[in-house]
C-alpha cells in the first residue's frame, strides 16, 4: 500500500524540485530532491572534484547553520544526510551534465509533508540551500532542461 507523499515546487525556474516522504501518516524524515542541468563556466585544467566537494560542505553547513540558529527547530540538527550526485569525470566546458541533490531531514515529530506547519519551513530551506550552493557557485551555472 503507496503511504508516500511527494509534492512538486515551482519556485526557481532553472531547478526542478520535489519534496516528499516515504510514510506521511507517521513521518520521521523528509526528503528534498533538488535537480539540474550544470554547465562550467571556465576553460582550463579545473579539479571539479574540489569543486563537488565545496559545494556539498557549503550544503551541510548552511543547513547545520539553519538548524543551529533557530530556537525550536523541527529538525534533528545533527540527523541530517546530504546526497550530492554530479558526475565529475562527465563535467567538461560547454556540456551540460545532470545534478542531483537529495537532502534528507529528520524530523524530531511526526508532521505530514503536505501539512501547513511544515510546508513555509521547507521553502524557506529550498530557498536557502539554491542561493547558497548553487546561484552563487563561480564554477557552474544551473538550467532546469539539457538542452540550450
């Protein structure tokens, strides 16, 4: 029996986002899936596996931070996994290659994902993690679809 939610946001136009949970009657986590389309933005003998690297310690951070600074958080702070997925033998200047980031957040009660509680918290998330690791990211410039 299908117990999952997954719900659609429309907030950025170069990222397709969805987020969801595997159980909504008894929630325990929630995950966010942030994807697309990556392109370099310099020539050069750059080691983009640094680069992957920075952007997945700034993602961590900014959601360690977020989760720190607030008085009642309706996250486990130190339970959080970040799954950061571009394939870095594929990345060459002028190719787009595909990423994907699954972050997933463990709540300290169960709350449903389509629940109002929850819902401006989650944007507010999204929103941070984008302009944080990928809007202000020198290397990359992120599209929502492969082609130009």
């Amino acid at each position: 029996m299908k117990q999952g939610k997954e719900l659609k946001l429309n907030l950025f136009k170069n990222y397709n986002i969805v987020y969801g949970s595997v159980n909504n009657k008894h929630s325990k986590a929630i995950y966010i899936n942030i994807s697309a389309w990556a392109e370099p933005q310099k020539e050069g003998d750059i080691n983009y596996s640094r680069v992957i690297r920075d952007i997945n310690k700034k993602i961590k951070q900014c959601l360690y931070n977020k989760f720190d600074s607030e008085i009642v958080s309706t996250f486990l702070k130190d339970r959080t996994i970040v799954d950061l997925d571009i394939r870095e033998s594929g990345v060459r200047f002028g190719k787009r290659s595909f990423t994907n980031c699954e972050l997933t957040l463990f709540l300290k009660t169960e709350i449903p994902v389509n629940s109002e509680v929850i819902r401006p918290v989650l944007d507010e998330i999204v929103d941070l993690v984008i302009d944080t690791a990928f809007e202000n990211n020198r290397y990359f410039l992120f599209y929502k679809k492969k082609v130009r």
